[in-house]
C-alpha cells in the first residue's frame, strides 16, 4: 500500500473491536488494492498453466484473416 490506511474501530461494552471505519478514499484505495492482487493472482494462475504463446502481432494477423 502507497498510503498509510487509519481505520477507526467501533467496539462493543467490553471493549473488543466489532467494526471499522474507513474513509470513503481509504475505502476505495482498499478496493483498488484488493482488484490488483486479484489481477496479479490470475496472472500467476495462468503463467503456472505453462501454456504456448503466441505474440499480439501473430494473434491479430490469424484473427484478421
């Protein structure tokens, strides 16, 4: 995270921590986080796939004809 993230924590009667509160940026910028990690782990899924390659250039040129 580029950001320092500060939650505030809502607790209960004896002080244990039952919810948190972000800003709506901290919330978003936690949102954005967590859709590149997704994205990443996809990444790694399919590199692990050890499938053939085919180039941008190859692939528009068989798509094109």
């Amino acid at each position: 995270m580029n950001k320092a993230i500060h939650p505030q924590y809502i607790t209960d009667e004896q002080g244990k921590r039952v919810s948190v509160v972000f800003s709506m940026q901290q919330w978003q910028q936690l949102l954005d986080e967590l859709d590149e990690l997704d994205d990443i782990r996809l990444y790694d899924a399919v590199k692990l796939r050890n499938e053939p390659t085919t180039s941008l250039a190859d692939y528009r040129s068989k798509r094109a004809s």
